[in-house]
C-alpha cells in the first residue's frame, strides 16, 4: 500500500487550485478614452480553460480567433433581430452640449473581440449630451467580410443628463467568423 507524504498533498492541493484558477472566466477591463474610468463589464456565460492569454485571448496560432475570416466558407448567420438588455456601466459625466449640431445621444466607436469557446463581445459608450434622461436603442451590426452575421437590438438602461455609459453587446458565437460590427442610435434621434 501506497503512503502520500506531506508534501505529495501539497503538491496535490497546488495543483487543483491552479486547475481552478484557469477555468474561472477571464474577463476583460476596459478603461473609457473620455472620463479614463476603469471598468469591467457584467459577462455571463461558461467559463473557458484552456489555452488562453490573459486577455482571454487563445494562444494557439491555429485557434478560430487567429484564423483568416474568409466569408466564402461561411453561410451561417443568426436569423431574425437579437434584442438584449444589457447592464451599462456609469463611466461617468460629461458637458450636455446637445443642440443644433450636436445630437442628443452620441456612441463612440465600438470595439470587438471574442471570448473564446462563447461569443463576440463588443463595447460601447454611449454618451447623453442633454438635460433630460435618455432611454436609448442601438442598432449593432455584426460582419464578416461585409456580410451581416447577427443583428442586435441593444436597449440601453435610462442615461441621466450628461451620463456616459459602458455597454457591453454580445454578437454571434465564436464559432461564426466575425471581422467587424457597426452601431448606430435608433432612438433618440
């Protein structure tokens, strides 16, 4: 019969609590351009484990985030309109300068990248520039290539006056080859 010594379960205990550490999710901060807020956004989902840097990004040269997006060898696409309701961060305020040539709620440039094994994930700020709270929708366009992979409806929580939001939008699974997403403000306009 076989006696584990001290340091055997030592080594043991280690090692678990290293397997556990890799399959806790990593998630991404992100700090905002404009107020330099540091932030991380509300994800849910199945945790990964495997092969990642610590930005959540694969390592392997050969994994589908690091492949060429070549749209002729995909025709899937999610159907019909996605509607999310996401959490937004409060980043902050900023000068309500909406008026004639400034619109009421403006979005920066979205941002893109995937969480391996679960899904695209964009981010964008939206900012109130009135005196008046906003209840926001964005229009997100998730492409490949130029074709549409998933549309998505984001309506934003209510935005206080001179508000700026972080929001996170989930786009198609990873395993649907995105190289670009496009938003726009529906309403307000």
């Amino acid at each position: 019969m076989k006696t584990i010594t001290r340091s055997a379960l030592c080594g043991l205990a280690f090692a678990g609590l290293a397997v556990a550490a890799m399959a806790q999710e990593v998630t991404p901060q992100l700090r905002d351009s404009r107020t330099g807020t540091v932030w991380t956004p509300d994800l849910s989902g199945p945790a990964i484990a495997e092969g990642v840097d610590q930005m959540g990004q694969p390592t392997s040269p050969n994994a589908y985030v690091n492949r060429a997006f070549d749209p002729r060898t995909q025709s899937a696409r999610v159907e019909g309109v996605v509607v999310q309701r996401p959490r937004a961060n409060l980043m902050g305020t900023v000068p309500m300068t909406a008026g004639p040539t400034v619109p009421i709620v403006t979005i920066d440039l979205p941002t893109l990248q995937a969480l391996p094994g679960r899904y695209w994930l964009s981010i964008l700020y939206l900012t109130n520039n009135s005196g008046a709270t906003v209840d926001a929708v964005i229009g997100c366009h998730f492409l490949n290539h130029g074709q549409e992979v998933e549309n998505v409806r984001v309506i934003v929580p209510p935005a206080g006056p001179g508000e700026r939001l972080g929001v996170p939008v989930r786009g198609p699974r990873t395993d649907l080859f995105v190289d670009r997403v496009t938003c726009n403000v529906i309403s307000p306009v």
